[in-house]
C-alpha cells in the first residue's frame, strides 16, 4: 500500500515568480517593503483585472519587459488598493507578504 505524502505549504517565497504567483492566485495581498528613500510601506495590493478599475487597466502587457524589470531591478508592478494606482514595489526589499486568510510568507534571498 503506497504511503500518501502531504505536500506541506512553505511558508516563505524564494523567487519573483513565487512573488507574482501570490499575487495572481489571491484576490489581493498585503505586503511590507522598504521604500528607497528608507521609509517601510505596507501596501494592500492586488493584480486581479476584476478589483483594478477599467479605466486602470494597461493598454497592453509586454510580457518581455515586465520579466526583464523583475530580472534586472527586481521590481514589480502592482495595483494599490488603497491609493489606487499602480505603484513598483522592490521585490529584494519586501520582508512579507500576506494573503487574505491573514497567512504571511516570508520573503527569502
């Protein structure tokens, strides 16, 4: 009888890809990073179309420059719920993300 193994759910995220995953597979997300003057921001953010007004929505994705922002620079783009426009968050600077259920992973360099 084979033994079923559980796959147990890391609590930390160790790539931009991970990043973005979180950030696609949760309605919204919070998040603490370090701003670049120094200053800690928590930002509740989302990159789902459905919460991001129309008139918000980015006239076109070029997959190829957003993938090479994040390689380069480690920013990412997100949508702030709160401000609500689209604002660059430094992924090498960001300590946590949250998804809705209050879950915090931490981000691993």
């Amino acid at each position: 009888m084979a033994e079923e193994v559980e796959k147990e759910e890391k609590d930390y995220i160790d790539s931009a890809a991970d990043f973005v995953s979180m950030l696609r597979d949760n309605l919204f997300v919070n998040l603490k990073f370090t701003k670049a003057d120094g200053t800690i921001r928590n930002m509740k953010c989302t990159l789902n179309f459905s919460l991001i007004p129309k008139i918000d929505h980015p006239k076109e994705v070029d997959l190829s420059k957003i993938l090479k922002l994040i390689k380069n620079n480690k920013i990412i783009h997100v949508y702030d719920l709160e401000k609500n426009g689209w604002r660059s968050v430094p992924y090498d600077r960001t300590e946590w993300v949250e998804n809705p259920e209050k879950k915090r992973f931490k981000i691993k360099r």
